[in-house]
C-alpha cells in the first residue's frame, strides 16, 4: 500500500454463535422467574476478579425486565459505569446503517440492484456490484481493516482518502462469487446514504432513526468524552485494565462508528422487528440470512430458539444483542473491557435468565 495518512487496524468482529446444544434444555421459557439474585452475583464476579466491564439490559414483551452495570466507565477517574454509560458499539451500528438503506429503497430513492458505479465509479468491479452485494458482504472488496502497521489509527480520515484506500486495496473475490465479511462495504454504504440525504451521516441517522424511535442515548460517534457519560475502553495487562487506543471515529462510518446503551439497541432491535423501521417487504429481505448473512443482521441459535442482531469490537470495546422475535425476548451487552468472551458472557446471562443449569465463573 502507498503511504496514506492512516492505517487501519483489524477492528470489527464479525460474530460467535451461541452454541448449546444439551437435548435435555427443550421446552423452556426466557425470564420465568428467574434467579435475580444469581444474575446479580454473575455480574459482581466478573467485576471483582476483572473479568469483564460494562452494561446489559435484557426486555420482554416490549418492557426492561433486568439490567446491571459492572466495572469503571473511566478507571483514572474512578468513573462506575451505570444505566446511562454510553458505549462504542462497534459493528452493531451495521445494523443501523442497513436499515437507514432499506428506509431510502422504500423511498425509491435506491433499489437493492442499483450498481455501486451510479456513485462511486472509480471503485473496482463498481458496474457489477449492487447495493445488495454490499449489503449481504457479496462485493468481493478487500476487508480495509484488515491491514494494520502500528501507525497511527487516531487521526481523521475523509471520504476521500478512504475512497482512495479501497481503490488501492482492491478486490478479493468476484461480486457475488462468494461471501466474505468486510467492513468497506458499510462504510460506503454510509457515504451513499449522506449522498443520498444531503446529510452528514450523523443527521440521516439521527433524523430517520433516533428521533422517531426516541433513542435519547444513541448518535454517531466523536472523540470519546467522559463528561458525557462516555465509557473509555481498556484491555487487560497482567490483571489490571490498561487504556486502549482510541480509533478515529471517522475511519469507522456506518460499520462501527455509532454510541449507545444497551436499552436503546433493544429498543433500536425490537422497533425493527415490529415494523416501525422499514417496511414489510424491506425487513423480509433484511432477516433472510443467506451464507450466515442477512441485511444488516445475523442469526444465531441458543438450542431451539434463534434469535437476530449483530455483534462488534473496536478498540477495547465489544457489544453483542439479539432479539428472539418468536419470544419477544432481547439481550443487549456493552462492554469497555473483556477478558471473560462476550459469548460466554451472553450463554450465562440467557442460561440464568431461562432458569437452566448455569455454574458460575
């Protein structure tokens, strides 16, 4: 690669299934009297022996039925993390970007078929990939994140120079010759949205998406900032949390640049799914998951039950929330520092909250 003004690191995750599988756990109900207190005790341990910090909301039939915060929003300041702790999200924000899309195709403003070339000519393969290629990770665009040096992830990238980065990554595959996540695939995905909207992509999702879902806690990000309530994110070195680097908000539009709390995913997951987002048809093509992929969402299994979300990592933050629609029944997690895996983490909570046997960490 030629010398740019910034490299990017392998931030984004992709997604863990939730993987049980013990015949013996059919038939059971989410959040039937479950064990408070044990869920309670669940989060203290992993605070205490710094296993893990962050926040979680769990809601049934539309209503907060349990949420903890564990650990230090800022540790230098000895700032606890509590219900309005807002967090990067990482590739959840993916989800969002997906929908505001879905939101401008009901619009005809855009068509699942319409070629990257009506914007973005200069792009490789752009007369052959499609909105949906992109979508659906089919576009066959090198993965930009992928690529790291040690240089310098803090400084502000514009659409230009990010556009010149993909150019010179290039491609990796034929569109829609096979599925391969990537995160270039959003972040132009986002700047067809502020072309689209003659908005920044902060006011398109603040218009079509936070305000009439009354997400009060969730916008797209800027330099972290404590006295809004803003978690820093840390990893862990030798049993005590060390401040991470902090990623150039701008070199993550649309695939992982967005803040929030845990209620306002649910909340953000539950609209969609009862039709407050996007329209019928738009959402049917959203949860059709096809090589592990749908629009903006995945699936995963937790033994007979499936639910949709997303899942992500930037930084030292990690986040993961599903909704299990035929349960009405959503788990949102947000952390800024892990050591115990975040799935481990979301198979406790669901385990303790469906009343299974669940042993302690």
């Amino acid at each position: 690669m030629k010398n740019t003004p910034f490299q990017i690191f392998s931030i984004l995750i992709i997604f863990s299934l939730i993987s049980c599988s013990e015949e013996k756990n059919e038939g059971f109900e989410f959040g039937t009297q479950f064990d408070r207190d044990k869920m309670d005790t669940f989060f203290s341990i992993l605070e205490e022996k710094n296993l893990d910090m962050g926040s979680i909301a769990i809601f049934k039939n539309g209503q907060l039925d349990y949420q903890k915060s564990f650990g230090k929003a800022d540790i230098e300041k000895s700032i606890s993390a509590t219900h309005q702790t807002k967090y990067r999200i990482a590739s959840i924000s993916k989800s969002f970007t997906a929908s505001i899309i879905m939101q401008l195709i009901d619009e005809n403003k855009l068509a699942l078929n319409t070629t990257l070339d009506t914007y973005f000519s200069e792009l490789p393969n752009s007369n052959l990939i499609t909105i949906e290629s992109l979508l659906r990770h089919r576009s066959g665009l090198y993965n930009y994140t992928n690529y790291a040096d040690g240089t310098d992830i803090t400084q502000t990238a514009t659409r230009e120079q990010l556009i010149d980065l993909f150019i010179e990554n290039g491609t990796v595959f034929e569109p829609n010759e096979q599925t391969e996540y990537s995160n270039t695939n959003y972040v132009i995905l986002a700047f067809i949205i502020e072309i689209i909207d003659n908005k920044t992509f902060s006011e398109s999702l603040k218009d079509r998406i936070t305000i009439p879902l009354g997400l009060e806690n969730t916008y797209n990000g800027n330099a972290i900032n404590t006295s809004n309530l803003e978690a820093l994110s840390y990893t862990l070195e030798l049993n005590n949390w060390v401040l991470a680097p902090e990623t150039n908000i701008s070199l993550v539009i649309g695939a992982g640049s967005i803040v929030s709390t845990p209620a306002d995913i649910t909340t953000f997951y539950q609209n969609l799914f009862n039709g407050n987002v996007v329209s019928e048809n738009s959402f049917k093509q959203m949860v059709a998951i096809n090589n592990a992929f749908g629009i903006g969402l995945i699936s995963v299994p937790f033994y007979q039950k499936t639910g949709f979300g997303h899942t992500g990592l930037l930084d030292g933050f990690q986040s993961a929330s599903y909704y299990f629609p035929n349960d009405d029944v959503s788990i949102s997690i947000t952390f800024n520092g892990v050591s115990m895996p975040v799935n481990d983490v979301i198979v406790g909570a669901l385990s303790i909250y469906s009343g299974l046997e669940y042993s302690l960490p």
